[in-house]
C-alpha cells in the first residue's frame, strides 16, 4: 500500500473495498496526517495541500472541514467531512458528513451523516441521516467515497429528534426524546413524543404517539396507529386499517368494522352505557354506569370480548370487564368489580341487538350482599372481604349509521369472519 504525503493521491483511501470508486470527482485526495484549523480557509490542508486532502487527525477551534477522514476529528464549533468519514468525530456545535458514517459522530447541537451509518451517531439536538438539503457539502458529490446502498447498521440517539430520511433501511436502534422518524427499520425505534415509521418496520416501536405503515412486530404508546399490522397494538387507542393483527386497548378502531353502543344493567350496575370498538374476533369495552353497592355511586368500566357466530342472527359474546366505583362520602368505600359475563346476543335488524345471560363476579367492597343470587364465597384479602357470586346480565345494542371507512384493498368481512379476524 504507498502512503505518500505531498501532492500524491492516497492508495490507502482508494483501496476500502466497501466503498465505491467511480471516475467522477478529482483523482484522489492527498494524505496528510494531521490538520489544524481555525476554520477551513485557515488550516494546514489549505496552507501546505489544498482542498482535497485525506486527514488521519483533524482539530479545529471553530470549523474543522477536511474531505476525507479516517481517524478521529474535533473542533469547538463545527466539525465537517467532505465526503466520508472513517473512525471518530466529535463536536460541541454541529459534527456533519457529506456521505457515509463509519464509526462513532458526537454533536452538541446536532450530527449529520448524508448517506449511511455504520456505528453510533449521538447528538443531544438533532441527529440526522439521509440526504437533506444543506449548504455545508458541495452540490457536486463525489461518490467514489460512498457505500453503494444507503442502508445503515447501528444506533442513532437524538436528544429533541432521531430523523432518517433516505430510503436505505436501519438495522439496529433509533432512540430520541422528541420525535423520531424512519421510513425503513429492522429493530427499535423509541421517542418520548411521536415515533413515525413511513414504509416498513419490523420490531418494536414505542413512544406516546406511534405511527407506522406496516408494522410487523409490536407497537407500544397512549396512541398507536397502523396501515397494515402483522403484530400487535398494546395502548389506551390503538387504529389499525386492516383487521389482521391483535389490538389491546381502551378504544380498538379498525377500518371496515363501524363502532357501536350498548344500554345494559346486571345486579350490581342497575344502569351502564359502553362504547363497543375493534372486530368481532376481539373487541373492547369502555363506558360509565352507576353502581349500586352500598348506595348509587359513579362507576367507569372497561373489558375485553370476543364474538362467536352460532346462527344468523345469534351469537355467543364472553367478555372480562372490570369495573371501579368512586366514594361520595368520607365513609364510604371503593367499589371494585371483576366480571366474566357470558350472553347470548340476538341480532333483532341489522344495527340492533338483544343480549342477555349470567355472570360470574368477584368484589371488593364492604357490603354483606352483593348481589340479588347467593353468595358463593366470602374471602379475607389484606383484611377486606373479597366476595364471589353469580349474577345476570341484559341489555340493548346498537349501530349508529355512521359513514363506514372500508378497508385500503380487500373487503374486511368477506375476507376475515369473526373468529379468524385475530389472524
């Protein structure tokens, strides 16, 4: 390999296998070890070389800005690569690179990378990778020094905003405190605040709001919306336009399956209204009634259920809801109500249904008589009585004739009967 300093192209930088050589762009840059700057126009490079000049050290006070690298760089201010660079680079203001990334770049306000990465990018502003349309690199690229797919391995770690904007896809992690944005991933991808997926994603996505084309994996956040999931939803609202995958939350809406509501009684909730969302394979239940134990207080619930086609217009529907009483008075106590319910439902028209049967329950609460049929059995938890006993339910159900969103390329129920919409 010749190593030669002074006017002579580096062998070295044009011998990485990795790295594409095309013709276009100068011949090669020039090897000079080390470099020191004020910022480029003030620099060794420029004193002794020129502008195309291939640094093993580089240090800057304000901007650092050699064209090729492959080793380590610092400035104060600003320290940018031409091209590609090769080792580490480390900056309080802002650490860039035309091209590709291999190796560790640190940025107080911000790290760039405009091609690919290879190893960690850490940033506690932003931390930026793809190509984006900045004044810092020349408008001419020189692609001798770039890998030939834009597809990255490694971490990206951004303090305010974690962004991958070309089309190369991420295998490995993507971690911000703000938003994060990938449109290809193969791994993790965690903000604080919104974690967007524009193409494909397999692995895990969490943040508060999440976002994502096709997910294949798992999506984890207070919001959680999807095109196409082949995974499951875990959060309070999870959106899905196809039925394929397993959502479990508070509000499970899916594309081509309209929502509805249920007016229903039992013995212990003499009066409750819910919100019915998600498909017939596994839907939730959400909604607020007044309990009667111990005097007509405000109690909220939520459930899971699942709905099992016996007839044409009869189903069986078991559900788990819990359900949870507030005090009106000092004295009083917390109500709370786990309730296996098994009915029948009976579909009188399309949009209106009947649905009655038994109940299973299990209580926490003072009272000696839960429930109009006998007691089953009384238990001391943590020195409060937790009681057991059967119980009936009944209610009504109902559509409202809102505009149904169908489904992006297939019809959802001709193609996912109710069971196998868990698929």
């Amino acid at each position: 390999m010749l190593l030669v300093l002074g006017g002579v192209p580096s062998a070295r930088a044009q011998t990485w296998s990795e790295w594409r050589m095309d013709s276009a762009g100068p011949e090669g840059p020039v090897l000079f070890p080390v470099n020191v700057s004020l910022w480029p126009a003030l620099s060794t490079n420029q004193r002794f070389v020129g502008p195309y000049v291939h640094n093993l050290l580089s240090l800057g006070l304000v901007i650092d800005h050699p064209y090729l690298l492959s080793g380590v760089q610092a400035a104060l201010g600003g320290a940018l690569v031409e091209t590609s660079m090769r080792g580490g680079q480390v900056a309080l203001g802002l650490a860039a690179a035309g091209s590709d990334v291999t190796g560790l770049q640190v940025g107080g306000f911000g790290a760039m990378a405009q091609h690919s990465l290879f190893g960690l990018q850490v940033s506690p502003g932003l931390a930026i990778l793809g190509e984006s349309d900045t004044s810092l690199f020349s408008r001419v690229k020189d692609f001798r020094y770039r890998r030939r797919s834009p597809g990255s391995v490694g971490l990206q770690l951004g303090g305010l905003g974690a962004l991958m904007t070309n089309d190369g896809t991420l295998e490995g992690i993507q971690l911000a405190g703000g938003a994060a944005y990938i449109r290809n991933l193969q791994g993790m991808q965690a903000a604080g605040l919104l974690a967007w997926s524009e193409t494909e994603h397999t692995g895990l996505q969490v943040a508060s709001f999440t976002k994502a084309r096709k997910m294949r994996g798992l999506q984890l956040g207070l919001v959680n919306v999807v095109d196409e999931l082949a995974g499951v939803q875990l959060g309070l609202v999870n959106v899905s336009r196809t039925p394929r995958g397993l959502r479990l939350g508070l509000v499970n809406w899916v594309a081509g399956f309209p929502s509805s509501w249920e007016i229903g009684a039992n013995d212990t909730v003499p009066l409750q209204v819910a919100w019915r969302t998600g498909t017939p394979g596994l839907y939730s239940l959400v909604g607020v009634g007044l309990m009667g134990l111990e005097g007509p207080r405000p109690s909220a619930l939520a459930g899971l259920g699942t709905s099992v086609a016996v007839g044409a217009r009869v189903s069986f529907s078991p559900e788990l809801v819990y359900t949870h009483a507030w005090r009106l008075a000092p004295a009083s106590t917390v109500a709370r109500v786990l309730q296996v319910r098994l009915p029948v439902r009976w579909e009188v028209r399309e949009g209106l249904w009947l649905h009655v049967g038994p109940t299973l329950n299990a209580g926490r609460f003072d009272s000696s008589a839960p429930g109009y049929l006998p007691l089953l059995k009384r238990l001391d938890v943590g020195g409060r009585p937790v009681h057991l006993w059967p119980g009936l339910f009944a209610g009504v159900g109902f559509r409202l004739p809102w505009p149904r969103v169908e489904q992006p390329s297939f019809q959802a129920r001709s193609s996912c009967p109710p069971w196998p919409c868990l698929a």
